[in-house]
C-alpha cells in the first residue's frame, strides 16, 4: 500500500479491485482520510479520493451494483463520527442523512432487497447497543427496526440464504463478558429471534456461510485469549 494502516477497511468490488479506506497512521495517533484501491491486473495500490472526514474503527458494506461502498460508524479518535459517506464513482460524499444512533465496533450486512441492516455497536459513552437501523439506498435515509434481544459489539452479522440475517456472539459492556447468544433477524416480518446458543462464547470472530451452514472462527474469550476453535451453525 502508499501508507501503512490499521484499523481500515477493504471491500472487494465487482470489477475485481479492492478498495482500502481510512484507519490509524503508523504514528498510531493520526486517524487518516485517505483511501486507496487494489488493482489486481497491475498488481498495484493506486491512491483515491480522500475521505471527507478521516475514519478509523468504521464498517464498510458493497453495495448491490458492486462498484459503490457505504461507510458506517467509526470514530476520528475519541469523538464518534456520525454522518456515513459512500464511494460512488470514485467521489466520496455523505449520505443525504445520519444515521440514528452514533456507533462503533457495529456491525453490517446488505439484505436481498438492497438495504443496509446496521445492528449495535458502542456509543460515545461506551455502552453497548441493542439498537438496529435500516439504511435505504434509494433515499440514503436511515429508519430505525426491532431490537436485537440482546446488547452486542465486536459480532457478526451474516446474511442466510433464506434472506435472514444470523447475529453471533460479540460482547456487553454490562458485564464485561463476551457472549454465547445468537439470534436470527427476519426482514419480512422484522422481528429477532433468539436462537442456538454457541458453545463457547467470543467476539472478534469472522463467519462465513458455506452451503447451508455458517461457519464460526476464532475470536477472543472473555479472558483475553484467543480463541482457535471453530463451530458451524447449521441451516
């Protein structure tokens, strides 16, 4: 890459380029608006707009044409950044609203019918959310849904071939613990569910879905060890 960075995104677009966004300078101080794309066919990092409020700790989802980005949450240091901003034609703006609720550490997945499901999080005062907003493409608005049954950051969300959406673990400010919950979002009838609960509790974990299943990796434990087991949610 031009500049060495953590806590950044990379989404992989339709044409096959990855785009790379924002994070923490190497100073690890300096919060950067600077973004830049992978180009596969040349094997080589080419730099892009900035950003126009720099971003670390933020979620990016592709949205359905494949070529734009919506970024969500994250935070310019301590202050909690509020108004999202999509990539669209290689020019960033922000979206026409805000969301409803500043967060961080939320987490987000692009539904069948082209909306942004965007679930918890932590706000400005570090606690954690049960709050979930749906973001509308179209009108770049945010209308906020049900509940999740249960306060979660640092968790996965992973949308099921049945159009449902799983979310998986993550952790409470409450109580400090990371969490066996699981529960299933169903956007017809907007209602959470609880569902299986996982065998061993974690957050900062990844999950993907493999045929009719979803598999679960990794994390981190409530006594900060890694975890290396893996669990499969079957369908």
């Amino acid at each position: 890459m031009n500049i060495g960075r953590m806590d950044h995104t990379a989404t992989l677009m339709k044409n096959g380029q990855v785009l790379i966004v924002g994070g923490m300078a190497p100073d690890a101080y300096s919060v950067l608006s600077s973004t830049e794309l992978y180009i596969p066919s040349s094997n080589t990092f080419v730099m892009k707009g900035n950003l126009k409020t720099p971003l670390y700790r933020h979620t990016a989802i592709l949205l359905t044409d494949g070529l734009s980005v919506l970024i969500i949450g994250g935070s310019v240091r301590a202050t909690l950044f509020t108004q999202p901003q999509i990539y669209k034609a290689g020019v960033w703006h922000y979206t026409l609203h805000d969301m409803i609720m500043r967060r961080r550490y939320c987490a987000a997945v692009l539904l069948f019918n082209g909306n942004v499901l965007i679930a918890g999080g932590v706000d400005s005062k570090s606690n954690t959310l049960s709050s979930v907003e749906i973001f509308q493409p179209d009108t770049e608005t945010f209308s906020p849904v049900e509940r999740m049954t249960c306060a979660r950051s640092d968790f996965t969300l992973t949308r099921l071939p049945t159009g449902q959406v799983l979310a998986v673990g993550g952790q409470n400010s409450l109580d400090d613990e990371c969490l066996r919950v699981t529960e299933l979002y169903d956007p017809i009838t907007n209602q959470w569910q609880s569902t299986r609960q996982l065998n061993k509790a974690r957050y900062d974990h990844k999950a993907v879905v493999i045929n009719n299943s979803v598999l679960i990796l990794g994390g981190e434990t409530t006594d900060n060890n890694y975890e290396f087991t893996c669990e499969r949610y079957d369908l």
